[in-house]
C-alpha cells in the first residue's frame, strides 16, 4: 500500500490549503475531511475572541495528528495484487508539523502472510496556484516467496508487487515444498506535483523511484474530485488515474501499467471521528499483463481519529 500511503501523506500536508480535494487516491483526503483544525479554508475567528486567543490557535494549526484503521479485501499497490483474495488489516500514523509531515504506514495480511511496514518523510512547496512534493518512503515487506528454480528470468525487484500475489497463491495451495519466507527491505523517493487551479478537481502526477533496484520507476498521472454531498458531514471522493511502468513492476515492458478509478465516501460523526469506505477498479494493461497481473476490483473501509 506505498502508494496510497505516499498520496495519504502528501494530502495531509495540504490541509491548510484552498485546493478542492486531496490526493490520496481511493483513501483520498479522508483526513482533510475530518481534522478540527483544517477544513480546506483559514477558519474564522469571533471579534469577540482575544488576540491572544487567536495567537494560540494560529500555533495549533501549524501541527496536526490522524490515526487510521481499517480492512481492504485486497492490497493493490501500483495495480498489482500484494494480498490475494484474503485481504489485510490496515493502520496508519501521519503527524504534520507546518509543512513537514511524518508517517508509518502498517499492513497485516488476513488468512495470509503478508506483512509491511512503511514510514515515510515529505515536505510541501507552494508556487502559486501549483504544489510539488518530495518525499523518502523506507519500507520492510515479509511475504511468501516463489522457489528459486522458477528460473533465472524472474523479476529480480524484491519488494516487486507482482511477485507477492504469485507467492500468495502457492502459500494457498499448501505445497511447502514451492513457498518460503522472505524479507525485503526498499528505499524510494517519490515527487508529487498538483495544482488546485481546478474547481473541486486536482489534477496530479506522481513519480516513483526505486533506489534499490534500478531501473526501478513509476509515473502516475491522476485526477482527484470532491463531492459535498451533505454539508461538511458526508463527502464523495472519485478519482481515475493512469499509471506507466518505468522497471518498476517489470522490465520487460516499459509504458502503460494500469487504469485504475475508484470512489471513496467519508462520514464525519464529529470533529475527530470519522468513517469511511470506498471501492475502485484496476484494469491492467500491458506492464501488469507481463507480469500475469490481471484486472482487480477491490473494497475497503475504516475509521480516522484526527486532531
């Protein structure tokens, strides 16, 4: 789920920001919606109030804090299956600090063994109306693994998505003579750039690189949208996105990767709670169907505790 995490990390940092909507994907701006001290605008402050008053909560917004859980039916990253159709339990810790934000990113598989842990740095830089985003992700990965005699010509990408849902399926047919443990270690820089010059639409490009394993790259071209469907209380996220493989899910092949769109709904209960749910669709073209990697459908749901 690196992907989802990135774009979650980079939409926290935009909280304070008059942008339509963030980026995060099917997970989307799940946390802009629900976080008491951002609602996508400068809040207004009572003439009433205290300059004093004001000072403080001018301090409080420069940092923020969200917490999230939930379960996905499966774990798509960059259109490929990590989890099969068993699924995993989900949670994440993002903490901003003004324009630096800090985050760990844990997945659990359910009825599998897949197991990540991801924890990621970025920081935000505002040109006007455009935004770009540099950031580090770090991650460790425990999957099942293939046995080494399926032959010289695999992928050698350890972390590579399109292996782990191979190795799930041979885990599932409980021959332990073809499975295996394995861990892998990645490190990646991504590099977001968006623009909010778009009514409650932001146009995206996200590019990924693999500093492990070179070649190793991914370009993402994306459009996020925003749906008030009841006041601040009830939000619909949809989102499509193109993706080009660049050797990061095969070297085989390098062009389109996979069409993906989705829609996430968010219930805000309160200021610090919320629910939400989504579904999306990956179509895999011509990277992916290298690798075996067929068209995917997946849900997902949880709940966010923001501050």
């Amino acid at each position: 789920m690196r992907r989802v995490f990135l774009l979650l990390t980079i939409s926290f940092l935009q909280i304070n920001r008059v942008w339509s909507h963030g980026i995060g994907g099917h997970l989307s701006r799940t946390e802009e919606t629900q976080n008491p001290l951002e609602d996508g605008e400068e809040r207004t402050f009572s003439s009433a109030s205290s300059s004093a008053a004001s000072t403080e909560n001018e301090k409080e917004r420069r940092w923020a804090a969200m917490l999230s859980t939930g379960w996905t039916s499966r774990e798509v990253q960059y259109g490929v299956d990590q989890t099969g159709n068993y699924g995993a339990y989900t949670m994440e810790l993002v903490v901003r600090l003004q324009n630096l934000t800090l985050g760990g990113w844990w997945g659990f598989g359910t009825g599998n063994d897949y197991q990540e842990w991801d924890f990621t740095v970025s920081s935000t830089f505002e040109l006007g109306p455009v935004f770009i985003t540099p950031g580090y992700n770090f991650s460790y990965q425990r999957s099942v693994v293939e046995p080494q005699a399926a032959g010289p010509e695999k992928e050698a990408h350890a972390h590579s998505p399109g292996r782990t849902h191979r190795e799930a399926q041979l885990q599932k047919e409980g021959d332990p003579a073809e499975s295996g443990q394995s861990s892998g270690y990645g490190h990646e820089v991504f590099f977001f750039l968006g623009t909010s010059v778009v009514p409650h639409v932001t146009p995206g490009m996200l590019f990924v690189s693999d500093l492990v394993h070179v070649p190793g790259s991914y370009l993402e071209v994306r459009l996020d949208g925003e749906i008030q469907v009841y006041k601040e209380v009830l939000e619909l996220q949809p989102y499509v996105l193109l993706g080009i493989n660049l050797g990061y899910n095969t070297t085989d092949y390098y062009g389109w990767n996979n069409f993906q769109f989705g829609l996430l709904a968010t219930w805000r209960i309160n200021g610090f709670v919320s629910i939400f749910g989504g579904i999306n669709y990956s179509v895999a073209l011509t990277a992916l169907q290298q690798i075996e990697q067929e068209n995917e459908v997946w849900a997902s749901g949880g709940v966010t505790l923001s501050y």
